[in-house]
C-alpha cells in the first residue's frame, strides 16, 4: 500500500471515529487526498475504509519524524469540526500507540 493512501486511510479512521463525519471533516479529508495527490480510485479506497489495518503497518514503517508528522495531523484531524469527542480521542491514541509514538 502506498504511504499517501495509508496516511488518508488513518485520518479517515479518526474523523470518523465518533460515528459521523461531518462537513468540515469531509473537508479536510478532501483536502489530505489533493494534499497527496490521490486519484479517484485511491479516494475512494479511503472512503471505503480498504485497508485500515494494512495502513497502520504500512506507516509504523516511517521514520520517527514522519510519524511524529502524522499524529500531529490525527490531532489535526480531531479538531476539523470544532469539538474533540472521547471516540476521536480514543482513535488518536490507539494510532499513536500503533504508531510506537505512546512513550514520547
């Protein structure tokens, strides 16, 4: 799996963590996939959710500072509507422990 889908995939995991996504979350979504040059059948696979548990493996491999990198913008991601729920939260620190970012 490619790292940019992979990254999508996670944001994707938490801005959906608390059951819905809303407008602005689907909006910085949207703008991750353009970030990262996603084609339509990329996009999709991250709407879909295809491959959540493959991506967690697939971006453990980055290096510390990318990862680093990446649970910044999950916690990006958490605050994109404005209110941060105890399901985002709870998907930003299982993925920083996936991550291996707990003890930092």
């Amino acid at each position: 799996m490619d790292t940019r889908v992979a990254r999508c995939l996670l944001l994707a995991h938490v801005l959906s963590a608390d059951g819905i996504m809303a407008a602005n979350e689907k909006a910085f979504l949207l703008r991750a996939m353009e970030g990262l040059d996603l084609d339509e059948e990329e996009r999709q696979r991250v709407y879909s959710m295809d491959g959540l548990e493959e991506a967690q493996d697939v971006v453990r491999a980055l290096d510390k500072a990318d990862r680093r990198r990446l649970a910044d913008e999950l916690v990006q991601a958490t605050l994109a509507d404005g209110q941060l729920s105890p399901h985002e939260l709870k998907a930003v620190k299982q993925l920083t422990a996936a991550l291996e970012l707990d003890d930092d």
